[in-house]
C-alpha cells in the first residue's frame, strides 16, 4: 500500500522552465514529458502514478504545492 503522504516515488506536475507543464518523477533532473496544458500534464501523470502504485504532486505556476493525490 503506498503512503500518500510519501512524495519520494511521485509524480510531479510542474512548470516548465521554458513555458508549458511537465511531469517529472520525485528527485528526476529531466522532465518525463512536457506538455502545452496543465491539464494534459495531469491526466498523463495519473496514468503513470496509477501504473506505479505512486501519487500525484501538482504545482501551481509560482511552484507551490497545489494538490496531493
């Protein structure tokens, strides 16, 4: 079972430093990919946490933390 709580093996959706969203796994120096929309980004990372048994971190544009799930 995995701990929500444990942000070690999620996914983050995040700005891209040169415009867009990304998807970037925890502690990853690459993006996995990069997308024009948030949206886009999300929907691919819930795909990719699902397969792994891990969450969702997403990020506002300021990079804070928006949501966990």
């Amino acid at each position: 079972m995995t701990d929500t709580n444990d942000s070690n093996g999620a996914y983050f959706v995040s700005p891209h430093p040169d415009g867009g969203w990304q998807v970037k796994k925890a502690k990853a120096k690459k993006a996995l990919k990069r997308f024009d929309t948030k949206a886009e980004a999300e929907k691919y990372a819930k795909q990719v946490a699902t397969n792994q048994g891990t969450n969702v971190v997403r990020q506002k544009k300021d990079g804070k933390i928006q949501k966990k799930h």
